[in-house]
C-alpha cells in the first residue's frame, strides 16, 4: 500500500485496483468510530480528514456497499457495522495506527 498513504495517514490517492480499495476501505472504517451514528454530514467531514483527494461521497458509498457501514434508508444516519478485518487488512490498520496519533 505503499504511496497510497501520507505520513499522517491520510489516503493520498484513490487506487484504481478493486483489491487495493477494498484494503484502503478498511483502513478508513478502523479510523471512524465504533457505535456512533453519524449523520451523513459527519460521516463526510470525518472522511475528508482521513483523505486528500476530495472525494468523501465516493469512500462513504464503498464504505456502505461494502457492508462495513450500515446507513438508514433516508440516509440520515450511518453506523460502523463491527467485524474482524481480514489478515490483508490487519496488516494495513496496524500499520497506520501509528500514523494517526495526535
């Protein structure tokens, strides 16, 4: 995953491989907060902090599809759906931790 991330953590840049998104995915969704609805406002502007390309709609859409958020069918509120990452990703979440520290 290597430039896809910056020092801070951030996601610098959306992958065009599936693979390599579906990974990116979890490493945003173990960043966002566990049992915590989040209107669709809040769920972006936490997004836009956890990337650089300016496109927070496109991560909450994949983050939902791929079923690793729940959202209420109006869309008014989005909820971490907790599961165990797969061993790709662990790798990925261990990696940034560090990163993301104040």
């Amino acid at each position: 995953m290597a430039g896809l991330f910056d020092a801070e953590g951030r996601l610098s840049r959306w992958p065009s491989k599936r693979a390599q998104q579906i990974l990116c995915l979890w490493g945003l969704w173990a960043r966002l907060p566990a049992a915590t609805p989040m209107s669709e406002r809040e769920i972006g502007e936490r997004l836009r902090a956890l990337h650089l390309f300016g496109d927070p709609a496109i991560l909450r859409r994949d983050l939902v599809d791929l079923g690793l958020f729940r959202r209420d069918p109006d869309g008014s509120n989005y909820l971490r759906l907790e599961q165990a990452p797969p061993a790709e990703a662990r790798l990925l979440i261990r990696d940034l931790a560090p990163r993301s520290r104040p």
